[in-house]
C-alpha cells in the first residue's frame, strides 16, 4: 500500500473510513440511482465483519484473532475499492460529494497525464433473468487480462425505445475492474433494448475511444 493511498492502512482509521463512506451513500442512494443496493449491502456486510474481527482483536489480541483482524480488513478493503471505482467515480457523484467522503478526485490541472490508445473489444451474452453480462478485452490482444496501470474499463449504458448514435447520450455508468461484467435490470426493464458501449481508463483518469454502440434485449 502506497503512502499515497487514500485508504488508510490503520484498522481503527479504516473502519471509521469505510464507516463514513457507507453512511454518505446510504443518504444519496435515492439520488444515486445507479448504485444497486445489493452492491451497498455487501460493502456494509463486510464492514460488519471487519468490526467485529477488530473488536475481538482488541479485546483479546491473540495472534489468531490478529490474523482474523487483518484478513476481514483485507477482505472488506477489497470490496470498496471495487465499489468506489464502479460507481463513486462517476456522475451524479460529485467532486463535492467525493471530498466529503475523503475519496480524491481525478487532478484536472496536470498538464502530463499519459495517453490512452487501447481499444476495448466485447461481447454482450445472457446470464440470468434481468442480467447481460459483457465480455470484455483489449482489441486484438491474446488474452482478456487489462491493460497494466489501469482501473479497468468505463460502461455506459442505457435501456432505450431508440438505438443512439453517440456514447454520450447512454445515462448510465460504472467501472468494471475486471471481466465479465454483469448489468441487472428491472421487471420492467424486460423485452426492451440495452444499448452499451465500453472504454479503457488507466489510473490517472484518463479514457481512451469508446467502442462501437451494441445493443441487446434485456431477458
């Protein structure tokens, strides 16, 4: 874990940390429509476990409990960070909000920022019942690991009566760290046409071209 590292390696910090960013969202989540409430139960899920791995570590700090302690932080360290970068990243989560919560924003001032020139190539399949999974990797590459220094790849997505022609008219978004990715829809989402597209983001912010606009039905 790096010095710069916005999550805070000390158990008791951490939890108050995580703490503060399940409470934030859990009063935005009528806003913050994007966000799945199963995706916020099991952030506060894992914070219940790691409390109570911390609270027995401190009331009798054997080296079993210890280990407990460091695995549940490990484990609920893990679970936020895929949650920030899925979905606190992006709008109607503001610079304002992220500030609050103590999660940095993108620099928009450096001037140094590396390029991003790969390209996503995927494929949209059928998982479940009101679920599309995307298939997703670097165009032309052998195998679907992302590319080194990234976050992943950006989804935009809409469920839409007309196909669009730009990616910026798709409402929906999230940071997938890892493939495949799995989109959950409503009841009455079925039967009706999701419209995707995908682009890579390394670390520094920084989104390469969007892919080609495909579209499915929703099952």
């Amino acid at each position: 874990m790096s010095r710069n590292d916005y999550v805070p390696a000390n158990a008791t910090q951490f939890n108050a940390f995580l703490k503060k960013i399940i409470e934030y969202t859990n009063g935005r989540m009528h806003l913050w429509t994007t966000i799945p409430e199963a995706r916020l139960t099991a952030l506060k899920n894992a914070r219940i476990d790691f409390d109570e791995a911390l609270q027995a570590a401190v009331e009798l700090p054997t080296k079993g409990k210890i280990l407990a302690r460091r695995e549940a932080q490990a484990a609920a360290t893990k679970e936020l960070r895929g949650f920030v970068n899925q979905f606190l990243h992006f709008d109607p989560v503001t610079n304002a909000d992220r500030a609050e919560m103590g999660i940095p924003n993108h620099d928009t001032i450096r001037t140094d920022h590396v390029e991003v020139h790969e390209h996503v190539e995927f494929e949209l399949g059928v998982q479940n019942v009101k679920e599309v999974s995307i298939n997703f990797w670097v165009k032309e590459a052998n195998n679907k690991a992302k590319p080194m220094g990234y976050d992943g790849a950006v989804i935009v997505w809409d469920v839409l009566d007309d196909a669009p022609t730009e990616p910026e008219e798709l409402g929906q978004h999230a940071m997938a760290s890892r493939t495949p990715h799995t989109l959950t829809f409503k009841e009455a989402q079925r039967g009706k046409h999701v419209y995707v597209s995908l682009a890579w983001q390394n670390e520094r912010g920084n989104r390469g071209p969007w892919t080609p606009i495909r579209g499915t039905i929703v099952p």
